[in-house]
C-alpha cells in the first residue's frame, strides 16, 4: 500500500484504528482480510469503542466489474466467478465473522463487527482508519493491495470519499444495505423496467417498485379463503387479507411463484410448519388464462374430472380492458406498520401484482372444520392468526359494513379495500363458475 511515503501492510494500518475502521469494497484486499482475523480480534478487544465496518459487493457489482477486468489486456485478470468467491469468503457470516468472534475476549465484539452487502454503484474502493482514507480507483485494471493511495486530508475527493461512507452507515444510504443472506428483491423504476437486485428495506417508498403475486384461494363451493396476518407480522397485524401472496423470486416466472406461494402459505407437506399432506409443485395444474368469453364454461367440467384428488387448478387472471393481457395490478400499497402499541404509522410501498386464481381440491377447505383442522398447527406457530371461508357477497357486505363504521383499515389490509372497490365483480364471477363446474349452487 502506498501511503505517499512508504509502503505499509494492511495489518500494521488496522492497528493504528481507535475508533472506526471502514471497508468500501473488498475484492482487491479479501485476501488480507482472511488472514487478518486475529487482528480484527484483537483490535476490537483492545478498544470496546472501535466499530468495523465491512461494506461487501453485491453480486451483480461483481459481474459488472468482470466485464472490465476479465480480458486479456487486463492486469491481474479476474473472473467473475474469481470475484464472487472473494467476497462469499467474507459475506458466509459461518467464516469470517463466526472466526473472529471465535478468537475474540470480548462477547459484544461480534456486534462492532458489521458486515454488509452494499447493492448501489461504487466509484472507488476504499480503507477508512479513524480520520486516514486510503483508495484505489475503478478501472478495467484489478487493484490489488499495493495500488492503495492515501487521500490528502485538503482534497475533494477525501471528503467525497468520507460523505459516501457516512450516507452508507448512518444515512439514507442504509437502505441499500442488506445482511448476508438476505432477502433481495428486482426493484423496478416507475416505468415497470428493471433496474437492479436491492433489499426490502429500500422499497417503503413511492421512488421503487417490487413485483409480487395475489392469489385467490376458492373451495369448490365457490367459497373465498382469507386469512388474518399474525400479530408478529412487521405490517398488518391482525388485518384480515387475500388468499395468499407473496414477492417474485429473482428470475423466477410469476405462475412458478404463484405454485409456491400457495405451498408454502397453505402449510402443505413441503411448507415450513406441517407434514401432514402431501402437496408439491406439480400437483397444481396451470390451465393458462381464465377467460369465459374464449372458452365456454362447461368446457372445463371434462377437463377438471380427470384430476387426480390432490391435484390444485391455477388460472391466471386476465385484464377487464384488455383480455389478450395477464391482469397485473400496478399501485401504490399504504402498509400498517405496529412499531409499538402506541405507535401506527403507514408506509407507502409500490408493487406490480401478477393476479392469480386457485381451485381447491375436494373436501380440502369445504368447511370451516376442515379449514380449522388445515392451519391448527400454522396458527399455533405464528405463521397467521386464523384462517376463514366466506362468499363473495359475505366479504363484500363484511367491508362495507366495517367501513360504515369506520374500521374498514381496522380490520382489512390496504390491498383487500382495494379489490373490493375494484375488482369484487371479477371474483364474484370466478365463484360462480366455480360453483357451476362443480355443481355446488
């Protein structure tokens, strides 16, 4: 590392740190990081006040970044697949954070040991020991350690560099950190393009948007499945809701996560919290778009007797303005957020929801028996408060009736307000073909 006057190791810099030592960006030094672990120990017993800060790469940084430094002309050449194990070597929270806490005296250090995914741009790469910057530029060279220089303290770019880790750390620039292992989510831009891969926390704003599904759960008598979000929820506690629903994967087809959503929400045989049925992906058969105005009805009785007795019938749900489109609802969320007892505030968050229909199997949810034995066990762990079936004309009678009174955000979430001024018409036509193809009138 060139520090203006000499060159110096990474270890001989870290031990001059007493109150923060901060990492923009680890592919060039990831390797004298893993081999610093007792250092970082012993530093952070040494000075209970001292926080370290590791600020990873996301993924996608490092595929960018190998379309620079991955070609012949390159040097110190570098993959892609070369770059993502670096940073894995830091990001697994069971190596270099569980090794250091490992070799530590002190029980609190693994807390001053903050390890992040930066999922933003990155200009430079960077060291912070207490007020000493040292960087390295971006380029189609991979920097490695030596290619470090000490930023003037009188330069714009010192305090360029030090505005950018303190947005990250302690200002609005947190939102675009995630754990390792977190939840990340394709946020699109107010066009519906894709933009990037960025965690939840960064959409409670009306600036992003996330895509997720809705599904509508029906028995065969025509009856809807709600469900009441459990009191642990971080948003709508309590609030009764839709089906099921839940956010698209990274690469993944909106019907796939619908499938999935419906396994893992209805507690079946691979969902977190039963095993006793026996329910998997391909035992909910897609039958494309539901569109009565293209395909009779009774055209489905022949199709549907064919089924087995577990098997699940998904349809997509088409646009009222334009049936040769899936319906996709684009709209901004008010979620109820329970920070305390005392304290309820709503968050506006931006989602485009893929619209989706499920068919129950036989005697599956017929009675509020058989939906109570289905979620015992789901509601004894948390996983929701309660479950119920009603009619279309029950739930819309049911919110209308809340709302007279003022309750309606009381008792539903934002969303199913939403489909009852919007799109209760849809459902209530969907329950009566149910109805009709099963003869339950």
């Amino acid at each position: 590392m060139n520090t203006g006057t000499d060159t110096m190791c990474l270890i001989d810099i870290l031990r001059k740190a007493n109150e923060k030592i901060i990492f923009i960006g680890i592919l060039p030094i990831a390797d004298e990081i893993m081999k610093s672990e007792q250092i970082f120990a012993d530093i952070l017993d040494a000075s209970p006040e001292l926080n370290i800060y590791v600020l990873c790469e996301s993924e996608d940084f490092c595929f960018q970044l190998s379309m620079l430094v991955d070609n012949r002309d390159t040097k110190n050449r570098k993959t892609h697949t070369d770059l993502n194990i670096y940073r894995n070597r830091i990001l697994n929270p069971k190596e270099f954070l569980n090794n250091v806490a490992k070799k530590t005296k002190d029980d609190d250090a693994k807390k001053r040991l903050i390890i992040k995914q930066q999922n933003t741009m990155m200009s430079n790469f960077a060291i912070i020991i207490d007020d000493v910057i040292y960087y390295t530029l971006i380029s189609n060279n991979f920097p490695a350690l030596n290619d470090y220089v000490q930023a003037n303290k009188d330069s714009v770019l010192y305090q360029q560099i030090l505005n950018y880790s303190m947005f990250m750390i302690n200002g609005d620039g947190k939102q675009f950190l995630s754990p390792p292992g977190d939840e990340l989510l394709q946020l699109l831009d107010r066009n519906n393009m894709p933009r990037g891969i960025f965690p939840r926390s960064c959409f409670y704003t009306t600036k992003f948007k996330r895509r997720s599904i809705w599904g509508f759960v029906f028995n065969r008598k025509g009856e809807l499945l709600l469900h009441q979000r459990s009191f642990d929820s971080k948003d709508g506690q309590g609030l009764w809701d839709k089906s099921v629903g839940g956010h698209i994967d990274l690469g993944e087809d909106a019907t796939i996560t619908a499938k999935r959503e419906l396994i893992e929400e209805l507690f079946m045989k691979e969902a977190e919290f039963t095993s006793y049925i026996d329910a998997k992906l391909e035992d909910v058969l897609g039958f494309g778009e539901w569109n009565p105005s293209k395909r009779q009805e009774s055209s489905y009785k022949g199709a549907f007797s064919l089924l087995d007795d577990d098997d699940w019938i998904l349809f997509s749900a088409i646009a009222k303005n334009n049936p040769g489109k899936p319906l996709i609802i684009d709209r901004v969320s008010q979620r109820r957020y329970h920070w305390s007892k005392e304290k309820v505030e709503f968050r506006p968050t931006n989602f485009v929801s893929n619209v989706f229909f499920f068919i129950a199997p036989k005697n599956c949810i017929d009675t509020e028996e058989q939906v109570k034995i289905r979620f015992e066990e789901a509601e004894k762990k948390g996983a929701a408060q309660d479950h119920k079936i009603i009619s279309i004309n029950s739930l819309r009678d049911w919110i209308e009736d809340e709302a007279q009174k003022g309750k309606d955000k009381e008792t539903f979430t934002d969303d199913m307000i939403y489909v009852n001024n919007e799109y209760m018409d849809m459902l209530k036509q969907f329950s009566e073909f149910v109805k009709y193809i099963f003869n339950e009138t």
